[in-house]
C-alpha cells in the first residue's frame, strides 16, 4: 500500500511522515507536491506538520487552496484515510474537512515538549490497532494548538465520539495542567462524521523509534496499515455506513 | 480605492494574546484599561470604479481568505474618493 505525503511549501514534517511510513513501516510512500493534481494512487493521505506558505496570514489558510486540496478533498469523500498532523490539521480545519479552529496556545507560547494523549476511540483507520483508553507519549511542536469549536460543535463532537485524542496525564486522567495549551475538552484530535479523516497536533511520524526518545506514534501508523489492507469498509464508517462494506479498497484506488 | 478590512475574533472565543497584552498593560500602571482583544488590520489597494464594488470585492476576500468565520469577524470600511484637488490621501472614512 502506498501512502501519499502531501509538501506544502513550508512543510517541514513531511520527511518523517515519509520516513516512518517507508522505512519504519517498510511500505510504499510518496512525496506529492501541492502543485500537483493528483495523489497517483495512494492509499493513505498524510498532510504533514510544518509552516505551509508560512503561516503569515493564518495556520493553514492559504495551503488549503492549494491545487492538491481538491484531490485531497475527493480522496477524502470516497472514504480515503486522511490524517492531517499538526500544520495538517490546521489545514484540514482550515479546508472545512475538519471542524472547528485553532487558536494561540493559552500561554501565548510556541511549545516544544511531549504530552500524553488518550485513544478515545478505535474505530477509525488511525487507531485501529490501538487499545481503548491507551496513552500515547507523543511530541507537540505548534503555537496554535489550542482547539476551538462553537459550544454546539463540540458537543456534537463528543456526542458522535469525534474526540479521537485528548491530552491527559500520563495515566490517562484529564487535567487541566495535562492540557498543554487550553484545548477545549482537552481536545488533541478529531475525526469527521464519516471517522475516515483524522487531525490531531501531536506527532506520532516524530515518535516511531525509540531512537527519538518514543515509539508510541508507530501504532497511528501501523492501524492505517492494517485498515487499508483489511478493507475500507471493515473500518471506515464502522456500523453506521453499511454501505461501505464491499468497497473494499478499490475506493482507495481512484 | 484603499479599503480598510478589521480582522477580529468573535467576543466568545477566548483572546490569548489580548489577554496577555492585558495582563501586561496593568503591570505597567495602566489600570483603567479593562480588557484588550487583539485582531489583525488590513489595508486593500482595490481595482474598482465605485466604492460599492470595492466593498464588494473586499467583503468577498475576507470572508474567503483573511477572516476565518469559525472564530473571527470582520468590518469593512472604504475610504470615501478624495478630490484630485486636495493631494491628500488620508480623505474620511465612509
């Protein structure tokens, strides 16, 4: 399988993207210029961390109209796995594939440390593999990360179990101070409706070797491996999309 | 026609900076300043021959580019045609 790393001018994340999906994972992986108008066949989309046309205006502003945003965006309502991390998350937020905003980090600051984070739910591609209620130990690295929606939307979010990530302790209990930039519901990621799309801010692609102090992100990668090949429609949309099952993968081809 | 677009965040979403700025603001003696919020402040040099069509058009990229609806709003003024006469850029604000 094949996965589609998408370079944003400013992107700086999109080499460990890569690198933890085609040397770490061993699979196929491809860089896919935002220029371009075609994911040529991914499996997976990854819209990588960074500072995508620098940030100037707003995080993730100008990358999403991009020219591979419509492809990213068609990929995305077939019921491809898309996973914005970080700058890809304030772009899929920005492109409305996502929703919500984010604002400046409550203490105004870029911050630049691990976190924990809980697995809420399992079944989206992204954390198939994982345990309910597992703690991740993964690296932030962003000055906007403090999630933000209308009242109504977030409780929507928690209602549809949208809330795939929360910061917490690391034992797995939400606090404030475990919330390292004043997320709402100490929101760290979410999925959309149909749970195919997936945006949080920490970095599993920066945490899949022990080498860099955690290999806790490798399960993030590692559950999108496993979905693609079980099927689209064993995971995606779970119960609630029946439809989806027989697809199989072959919607992940177009 | 110079138009004047202010970016500003919706007063229910929490303004970390304008927060910070208050903070600092009453460190510094100035009590008597309540709050602070913090926005952004564009200036469009727009192609339009009425000032209604520079609205329009800047009322259309903020909406599209330089505000996110989520968290932000916006207000627009035109800058009213000054006469050729008057050499002077800073005419008033309609």
């Amino acid at each position: 399988m094949k996965f589609a790393v998408v370079v944003f001018p400013g992107s700086n994340c999109d080499h460990d993207a890569y690198h933890a999906a085609k040397h770490v994972l061993g699979q196929d992986a491809e860089f896919v210029w935002h220029k371009d108008t075609s994911l040529s066949g991914a499996d997976v989309v990854v819209l990588p961390g960074g500072f995508s046309y620098g940030d100037y205006l707003r995080t993730g502003a100008i990358a999403r109209f991009s020219p591979i945003m419509r492809a990213v965006s068609d990929f995305a309502n077939a019921g491809g796995p898309v996973i914005g991390i970080c700058n890809g998350f304030q772009v899929l937020l920005e492109a409305g594939l996502l929703p919500g905003a984010m604002l400046r980090n409550r203490s105004v600051k870029f911050q630049c440390e691990f976190v924990h984070v809980r697995v809420e739910q399992t079944d989206t591609p992204f954390t198939a593999a994982c345990r309910s209620g597992q703690v991740l130990r993964l690296p932030i690295a962003h000055g906007e990360g403090n999630y933000y929606a209308e009242p109504d939307v977030v409780e929507r979010l928690e209602r549809q179990r949208q809330v795939i990530f929360r910061y917490t302790t690391a034992d797995g209990a939400v606090t404030d101070a475990a919330n390292p930039n004043g997320s709402l519901n100490s929101i760290a990621g979410i999925c959309n409706e149909r749970r195919n799309v997936i945006g949080l801010m920490p970095h599993p692609e920066r945490a899949c070797e022990l080498a860099v102090g955690s290999d806790d992100g490798l399960v993030v990668f590692e559950s999108v491996v496993q979905s693609v090949k079980m099927g689209s429609g064993v995971i995606f949309g779970g119960q609630s999309a029946p439809v989806a099952v027989g697809q199989g993968t072959g919607v992940l081809e177009k | 026609m110079r138009v004047r677009v202010y970016v500003t965040l919706k007063p229910s979403v929490f303004d970390p900076q304008g927060k910070t700025v208050t903070d600092a603001l009453h460190s510094l003696g100035y009590g008597g300043i309540g709050d602070v919020r913090q926005g952004k402040f564009f200036e469009l040099e727009v192609d339009a021959s009425t000032a209604d069509e520079a609205r329009r058009l800047a009322t259309e990229a903020a909406g599209a580019v330089l505000a996110n609806p989520v968290i932000e709003s916006f207000r627009i003024d035109v800058e009213s045609v000054v006469p050729a006469s008057s050499g002077t850029a800073s005419g008033a604000l309609s």
